[in-house]
C-alpha cells in the first residue's frame, strides 16, 4: 500500500547539508503495524515527514519514490495532497499531545473543523461525529466541548488519536505515541491503537525510541541508525534472531522485566553527527565486528530472507558468531 | 555488598508545597497545600540500592531532594549514620554534603554551558577546599578515568556542547564521585540519555557502588531498569509508600493493587510474551487534595468499602516485604 523506496532527505544548515534519511526503503501492507525505532536524531522522525510531504523549510527530498496506492507523495502538490490525501487517506498523531491541540478552541470544535473541511458536512453532522469519535477512542461523549487543559494527558492523546481517525484515513502515523504518558496510562494507548487497528483495519506506522513498545504492538519493525534503514524484518525475528550488530546492541541494551538478571551490554562510543556521518557503514565505529571493508565500503540492504532486509557486510560471518551454524 | 548497618533512616517524612490559589483565598488564609511527600518511611543500608519508584508526581524526586536536604520537609526526621540532618547548623551541614550528594536527570541542564569540563568536575572540590593546584589536576584526571571518560585530556578542556547526552552524565557523576561521598541519589540518571548509552551509565554505577562501597537511592519510573539496578524497591503513589520489598521479588509477585497495575502495564521487549493488563480507572488526582482513605481507592479495581474511609498502613506481610492495602492485611 505505502512503498517507500530509496528515500534521501536533506537539511541545509549554515554548517552545510544534515543528511538525516539516506537511501531508506520499506513498505508497509494494508492492516499492517509498522515500527520504526531508533535513537533520538536517527531520522525516523525526518523519514515519516517526509512521507507525508511536512517537512520543516529547510528541508528537502533529494531523491526517491513515496508511492502510495497510485499516487507519488514525493512529487505531488500540497494543493492534492490536501484534497486527496491528508486527514482521509493518512493521518498523523504527534508527540506532544499537550502542544498539539490548540488551547483556545474546544476539543470538539478542533476536530469538527477538519471534518467540515474534508468531508463537507454541516457543523451539526461533524459534532455528531465527534461524539462517535470520542465513543471510539474511550473518552465520555458528554466531555467533547471541554477544552484540552480539561484533559488529562492521557484523554489528549485519545483525542489526538480520534482527531486522526476523523476522516476515515487507513493510514495513521503515529510519532512516539506514548512517550509523554505513565506507565498505566501509556498501556491503556497501546491497547486502544491495538483495538482500533483491528476494527477499522488500519495501516499504522508507529515511530518510537522504545523497543518494548514495538514488540508490544507491532507486526513489522525496521531499525533506523544514523538515518540508513539497518534492518528491517517481522517483530518476532527482529528480536529472537536479529543479524544487524546494531540491533543486537539495541536490544541487548535493554532491560527487561521479564527475564532474570543479567548484566546488559551497553553500546560503546555514541551516534554520529549527522552534518559529518562516518564513511563506510555509519555504524562502524561502534561495530564490534567492524573491519576495513566497513570503513570504506557502504554496506547495501540485502534480503537474507523473505522480507527480512539487513545492511551488514558480514552478516554471515556474525550470524555464525552469534547463533552457530545453523 | 548489602551490609547490615543501616545508612539512613527516614521518619514520617511529609513535604507540603503552597499551591498557588486565587487572590481570595489567599487574603482569606485558605492556602491549599500540595501534598507531595506525605508520612513516608524507611531504611536505606550501607551498600544498598534502594529504587523510589511510581508515575510522575508520586513524590519520588521530592523525597530524595528532602532526604538530602535540598529542600526543608514539612515534618519528619531523616537520620545518616544516626544523624538528625535537619538538626545540623551551617559548618555540619557543609561536611554532610561530602557525604550525600545527587546526581540529577538533565545532563543538558545540569552542566554549567560556559565551563570547561575540567572546571566542572574541579568545582566541587574547589567549593569544599579539598585540593588546588596540581593535586586538584589529578583528582580530576582521576575522576574522569572512573567514568570511563578517557583519556581525560581529551575530555578535560572540552565544553558541555561537545559531548553527547551520555557523555554529559558521565561528568555529572565525576562531579559527585570527586567528593567521595558515601551516599548517592540518584534521579532519573539515564532517562534523558540515548538508548545505546542507558545500558553504559547503568553499568557503570553498579560497578562504582561495588568499588568505593556507596550506597544509592536511584529514583525511575522505569519498572525494567528499578529491577535491573536496585536491592530494593519502593513504589510510591500520590506522595505515599504503596508497597516496599525486595526487587526481584516484588515486581515478580507484587501484592499491592497498584503495582499490579504497574507491572501489567510495562511493556516487554519480547513478542512472544502477551499478559492481560490491569487498567486503573482515570488518571491520577491532584495532589493538592488526595482522596481520604487508600488515595488509589478511586481508581483501583478491587476496592472494598473500608477503603475510602480507612487509610491502609504499611504493614510487613513477609520477611522484608511491606504493602499498605486492606485486602492484603
């Protein structure tokens, strides 16, 4: 449905061009959940926006094809995306819920307003979709006309997520959807995204820092560093048997409360600058594995198996090291 | 190494801010009261790794800021090496410090931007007079290598813009090692650090308590890294000790229904592993007036009656395992 292929984003900065996306391809089916995880400053953020054609001035789509249905979103004009795609074909859900809404209208008329602009119904049918929308999302109906500083935060990301569903889109992307909120609170989104997803067959894309959200939720996970697409693979084989080091690193970075103790391995050196990125493989010089060959060669996506992609000169060589022979 | 001596002690402690309300209230006298910390209790042994754990505005940062004296309590008794700490004037106060020290959550802002990080890790020292000249070169040198930021040249005349996120908390450690205090709270350490790097400062604060013997409260509303780095465990809600015990233990088998609730809700890292979460009603209240009786008995799922009239008491249910819930008494 969404096919992203050969993605290059750029920002020009005084200090020259920040090359945030390079060279990223993935798709993601109908009904799908797609993860994209990372750290802070991996483009995962830059990749998403620029799918849905908002990115920040200074930005730009150097090359690659954002094909969705028959539509190219890296070459269309904001006027179409407007009227074909945004709000009823993709939606998105932003990080900070808190800033997100505007604090001087009613949360119902927020989300009326895209409705009457989208769908052309009267305000009377658009309140009466609030309503259902808020149904949906488990928030009491009677509170559509409060106003976000009315809402807990918890209630603003549902009304984040019902403003995104309000035109009926079957792409959501979701940029770390539950980072700002509690443990209790943030268990709660995971299950309502999970639940919406299955009764409205939606696609969702779902950005995040945090692993164990991903293996919460997701079908798919692709794993960004340094704004290269590492690897990319069904959720289950992502973390039982990952093969790119940086997502054995990742993974093995983190604690978990479901297992017995034992020592985690932390990631040396730190992510690079994205102004100067290292030749080579980009995570070469954190690579326990690194060689010669990473330090010069750029290292391609491969598929090792059906839609398991991975960027690693040496997969079979610390497959072996990691797993055994089989 | 967990000993038997017992550290510090914290009685009753309650720390009640001023709320800020209209202007009729306040020529009226009515001041509301922000009940962050309210009657909390316990003992931290030397060696230990005590984690205060629980959702934003549970009171975790508040204790430990009191605890070390940051900020005065409204009542309560706080007792180091049988101390009374509030109890010490100026001169005493300055020599505690050595001994008690914090390590914060932001290392974007708990770094000074205009000061070399040479200056930053010498600035403890220099306020407590401890070392000038080229001994306080050394110590500092010294201080870097601890925190495996080396070669400490490379570091030392570099500026906090310089340095990741990681790095910067690593500076924040070398600040309070430098002191060689005995005692370390530690809030939030890693939770503004990159990912990658979490799993390092973890490490590499578990490895200095083995080294110089310290004894930590590390403050996390991450269940996962409390199981990781602690002894033991504290969950807090709306300013008050829920449920205390050994971690393992306790996030294994939690009693009290909030921790439940907690532990259902913290995602797992592994796809095969489906649970059924225990979902609280609402959000958590206002501090400023919490409910009477248990303060999660509007929200907790098997509420009986006795719960909004009677407050639970933090009772001792097994060897070293404590939980304020009627249903469990």
């Amino acid at each position: 449905m969404l096919s992203v292929e050969g993605l290059v984003t750029r920002y020009s900065t005084m200090m020259g061009d920040v090359k945030a996306v390079e060279d990223i391809t993935f798709h993601v089916k109908k009904g799908e959940m797609f993860g994209l995880a990372g750290e802070s400053g991996c483009g995962k953020t830059t990749a998403i926006l620029s799918i849905i054609n908002l990115l920040p001035s200074n930005g730009r789509i150097v090359s690659g094809k954002i094909s969705y249905h028959d539509h190219d979103l890296a070459n269309i004009s904001k006027a179409e995306l407007r009227r074909d795609i945004w709000w009823k074909k993709i939606s998105i859900v932003f990080q900070a819920a808190m800033n997100a809404l505007n604090p001087v209208l009613s949360v119902e008329d927020q989300i009326a307003e895209a409705i009457i602009l989208h769908e052309d119904l009267i305000k009377q049918a658009a309140l009466e979709k609030v309503k259902k929308l808020f149904e949906l999302v488990g928030i009491d109906p009677t509170r559509t006309g409060n106003y976000p500083h009315e809402f807990s935060g918890g209630m603003r990301q549902r009304a984040m997520i019902a403003m995104a569903l309000a035109c009926n889109p079957e792409l959501i992307i979701m940029d770390e959807p539950t980072t700002a909120l509690d443990v209790v609170v943030q268990g709660e989104v995971l299950d309502l995204v999970k639940k919406l997803q299955k009764e409205l067959n939606l696609s969702v894309i779902i950005i995040t820092h945090d692993l164990s959200v991903i293996a919460e939720i997701c079908d798919t996970t692709g794993i960004m560093y340094a704004g290269k697409l590492v690897e990319c693979a069904d959720t289950r084989a992502i973390f039982k048997k990952p093969r790119h080091p940086y997502t054995q690193g990742l993974i093995g970075a983190f604690p978990s409360l479901s297992s017995s103790w034992r020592r985690l391995e932390g990631i040396p050196g730190s992510p690079p600058d994205l102004l100067n990125p290292p030749p080579g493989c980009k995570f070469h010089p954190r690579c326990p594995y690194a060689q010669e060959r990473c330090r010069e060669e750029e290292p391609i996506s491969i598929e090792i198996e059906k839609d398991h992609t991975v960027a690693c000169h040496f997969i079979d060589e610390i497959g072996k090291a990691v797993y055994g022979s089989q | 190494m967990v000993t038997n001596d017992i550290l510090l002690k914290v009685e009753n402690l309650r720390k009640y801010f001023p709320a800020r309300t209209g202007f009729v209230s306040s020529i009226l006298g009515r001041t509301e009261w922000v009940h962050a910390v309210d009657d909390v209790s316990f003992e931290t042994k030397r060696g230990e790794v005590l984690c205060l754990v629980g959702e934003s505005g549970c009171g975790k940062t508040t204790t430990a800021r009191v605890l070390i004296r940051l900020d005065e309590p409204t009542d309560g008794k706080v007792y180091f090496e049988g101390e009374d700490i509030f109890a010490l004037d100026r001169k005493r106060l300055k020599n505690l410090r050595l001994k008690m020290q914090m390590i914060f959550q932001d290392p974007y802002t708990s770094t000074n931007p205009r000061m070399t990080i040479f200056d930053a890790v010498a600035e403890p020292l220099v306020v407590h007079k401890l070392a000038s000249g080229k001994e306080l070169a050394e110590k500092v040198a010294q201080g870097l290598e601890s925190v495996e930021l080396t070669p400490p040249e490379a570091f030392m005349y570099r500026y906090p813009h310089e340095l990741s996120g990681g790095q910067r908390q690593r500076v924040g450690i070398a600040r309070v090692l430098i002191l060689e205090p005995e005692f370390i709270a530690a809030d939030e350490p890693v939770s503004m650090v990159d990912v990658s790097l979490r799993a390092g400062i973890l490490n590499l604060l578990l490895d200095l308590k083995d080294k110089y013997n310290l004894t930590y409260i590390f403050i996390t509303h991450n269940l996962a890294q409390a199981k990781y780095i602690g002894n033991r465990i504290a969950v807090m809600y709306l300013g008050k000790i829920v449920e205390m015990g050994q971690a393992a233990a306790t996030l294994g088998e939690p009693l009290h229904p909030y921790t439940k609730a907690l532990v259902s809700n913290v995602p797992i890292p592994d796809p095969d592993i489906v649970r059924e979460r225990i979902h609280l009603k609402g959000e958590i209240p206002t501090p400023i007036n919490p409910p009477s009786g248990c303060r999660l008995h509007p929200r907790c799922p098997y509420v009986i009656e006795k719960c909004s009239t009677e407050e639970p008491k933090l009772v001792e249910v097994e060897k070293g395992h404590f939980v304020a819930c009627h249903l469990v008494e």
